[in-house]
C-alpha cells in the first residue's frame, strides 16, 4: 500500500511541476489542452492522423495553441491567415529547424533541411546558386525531365499491359533526374549502381557517400564535406520521394475517376497531339491538366503539419509571448483544405482550380510546398516533373484499374509526417 501512495504522490507531483512549467518562466503561450505528466497530450492525438487531431483541437482553442508532444511543448499554428502571418510576416524569426536526434545522428544538423543559422544560409544559397548553374529553371533541365519522361515511358511498355505495382518505376524517374543534375549523368533502370542508390533511399534515406572536395580544414566555413553530403542527401530525399508519392497517388486518383482522366487526355490530343513530348509551354493552354494536377497536390496533402520549425528569438505573436527554440508545426492541412477556399475540400474536384469559363484559376492557398523562408527550394523541379509525367504518360497509356473504380480506396496509409498513398495495382495499356 506504502508503495502505491508513493507511485500516486510522485504522479501528482510531476502532474503539478508540468502545468507549473507550462505556466511560468517560458513566456505566455497559446492556450491547449492540460497535459499529463510524461506523455503530454499523447493520448488526445491520433497518431495515424495527426493533422485531423490537430484541426479538432483548433476548433477549440483557435488558430493558434499548444500542444504537449511527451513534456515538449510544441505551438500549433493552424488556418490560412495564422500560416501565413507565421511563414511570411515572422519569416525569420518562425525560420529555425527543429533537430530530431536521428537526424542529429545521421547528418548532424547540416545540408539544407535540418540545419540552423548561417550553416542554413549559407548552404541554401550555395545549392540554389549551384543548381542554376547546372541549369535549373532553364530549358536544359527541361530537356532532362522530357528525357526521362521518354525512358519511363518505355519502361511502362514492357509490362505489356499487365498488372504492375507502379512504386519503384516512378520512384525511378524522379531520382533519375536528381542523378542528372548532381553527376550528369541519368541511369538504366536495371543498372546495379543505380539499385544500390534507391535502396538507400527505401531504407531510411541513408548519407550518400560522395568524394566531393572543399575546403575541408577551414573550421569557419560551412563547405566542408559532411555539409556537402548531406545537401546532396536533402536533394534526393526532398527530390525522390515527395515526387514520387505524388505520382504514384495521383495514378490513383485519375483510376478512381476515370471521367477526369479522360478530359486530361481529351486536351493532351488537342494542344499536343501524338507525335511530340509534352513540353512545358503547354501548360498555359492546357487549363483543365493544369487544375487536376493542382488538385492533386492539394488532395493528397503530402506533408500534411509541415517539417517542424523552431522560433529563432524570443517573439511576440498574436498577444502571446513563444519563446526561443519553442518548436512550430504550421498545419498546411488546415490551408489546403479551407473550405472557404475549397468548398467540400475532402472531395476530388478539379473545379476547385477553375473559374466559371473553364480557366485555370490560382489560389494562395495552395501550399503543398510550405510558404515563407524555409519554402521548398525545388519547388519549380517538383512541378515541372508533375506535369510533363503525368502528360506524357496520360500520352501513351489508358490506366486500367484492377477493380471497380468506385471500390478503390484512395486513403493514405499512414498521415504522420509524409502521407502516404496505399498500395494498388494497375495496367498501362498502350493507346
């Protein structure tokens, strides 16, 4: 009995040193649901579906609260207006990265995606600089994506129809083009090096080993080889697998409503025909395409609360004082689907990026790749490989479904940090 009272008194104590903690010395934070001890709000979250849990909460204490992961306090920032005024009004001071220790471990703090302060700025700028030098934004690139659209397209002809798992073929072609740009140079499908490569990726996106040299004495500078490893790393991980989702989701959806399908194609056969490759002049007078494949990025919802960020300084935000280092999850959830700006956002409508005469119609709501300084820097990659894959194979193939579209079930597996689509089957028939 003895042992009970003590195991209750020492609950309560930590119970009482929690809200004593959240309350005092840690400026004044948004309102959120009482933690308990040790594992905080834990058991208010649905950890299959984070981003639901989260709205829920919202709907109780605003666009603007605090959440308990464990005995982290964590602020969340939720709708249009708050992500908005949090990414781009605070862009510097909402602009930290959150540490993880596996990232930690694995590529301690640098490259582009998990690291801080000038080590961040600088890299950033440096792999902005070195990716327009190797001709990102200009036609070269293009030229690279419109080759291996062609090379994925015949790796597709080669299931002659048949019942395919499309994951490693279309986790193929987007690292393809990341090899293009970073060794100048794109592999078989079948080629050893190239297997070795997306297996890494498959098991936990392992440091890719590189023999790049810079200035590896200098201590001062940010270009020593483990930053340069871990850029190259953030590239194909931020290049490979967010693409490659997105493809493989978007396959999905186009099985489940063939009707849309066919209005893509119907306008692939009118503004480019059969006897060319898509290109992305295209897009301008292809308005209907363009919307389905926005609508895509927004129905799938791919990262779906945001890599955390971190408060850099201690800040005054929206009558609540967050102090340094507090972590940040901005809900993109909570922008794409706005049902003010998407009415029935949970349903697949094209129509939400068109206007009344049929034009392409451009939401600023529409942030699959985050918003402010911390921005998806291949931004203008991602979305040119969206739309020349999706057109050139919507070019060659019919998609035909396994089962009834209707039965198919469209829902990601897991809505945690990355959503991701479930496994399915398809054939590629030849038109």
């Amino acid at each position: 009995m003895d042992a009970v009272v003590v195991l209750v008194l020492g609950l309560s104590c930590l119970f009482l040193l929690s809200l004593w903690r959240q309350g005092s010395g840690r400026g004044r934070l948004p309102p959120g649901p009482t933690p308990l001890p040790i594992v905080g709000n834990i058991l208010q979250i649905d950890v299959k579906d984070i981003s639901k849990s989260l709205t829920n909460l919202s709907k109780v204490y605003g666009p603007v609260f605090t959440v308990h992961l464990g005995m982290k306090p964590t602020v969340v920032v939720h709708g249009y207006k708050a992500v908005k005024e949090a990414l781009e009004d605070f862009g510097d001071e909402f602009s930290g990265r959150s540490i993880f220790p596996v990232m930690e471990r694995s590529n301690k703090s640098c490259g582009i995606v998990f690291s801080n302060g000038k080590k961040w700025k600088e890299m950033r700028r440096f792999s902005l600089t070195t990716l327009r030098n190797f001709g990102m934004g200009k036609r070269s690139i293009e030229e690279r994506v419109q080759e291996e659209a062609c090379c994925l397209v015949e790796e597709l002809r080669r299931t002659n129809g048949s019942p395919c798992d499309p994951t490693f073929i279309l986790g193929c072609a987007p690292c393809n083009v990341i090899c293009s740009i970073v060794f100048q140079h794109r592999f078989d499908y079948k080629d050893q090096i190239f297997l070795n490569l997306m297996e890494k990726f498959n098991e936990n996106f392992r440091i890719l080993n590189s023999s790049w040299m810079q200035e590896k004495h200098n201590q001062m500078s940010e270009f020593v080889i483990e930053s340069l490893v871990a850029s190259v790393n953030d590239l194909f991980v931020a290049g490979t697998e967010t693409t490659s989702a997105t493809l493989r989701h978007g396959l999905l959806l186009l099985l489940k409503h063939p009707e849309v399908t066919a209005k893509v194609q119907k306008e692939i056969n009118h503004v480019i025909g059969r006897h060319r490759s898509p290109c992305m002049q295209d897009r301008s007078q292809m308005p209907y395409t363009d919307a389905v494949i926005h609508e895509i990025q927004r129905y799938v919802d791919l990262i779906p609360s945001n890599v955390p960020h971190v408060v850099t300084c201690d800040i005054k935000f929206r009558n609540y004082l967050i102090p340094k280092g507090m972590t940040i999850l901005p809900s993109l959830t909570s922008v794409l689907y706005d049902s003010k700006e998407f009415p029935n956002p949970e349903v697949f409508d094209p129509g939400h990026f068109l206007d009344k005469s049929g034009n392409f119609k451009r939401s600023d709501y529409f942030m699959p790749f985050s918003s402010g300084k911390r921005m998806c820097m291949g931004e203008g990659l991602a979305r040119m490989e969206l739309f020349l894959f999706f057109t050139t194979i919507l070019q060659n193939f019919n998609l035909k479904s396994l089962v009834d579209p209707k039965d198919l079930d469209t829902t990601p597996v897991v809505k945690r940090v990355v959503s991701m689509p479930p496994k399915y089957q398809l054939c590629f028939i030849p038109v």
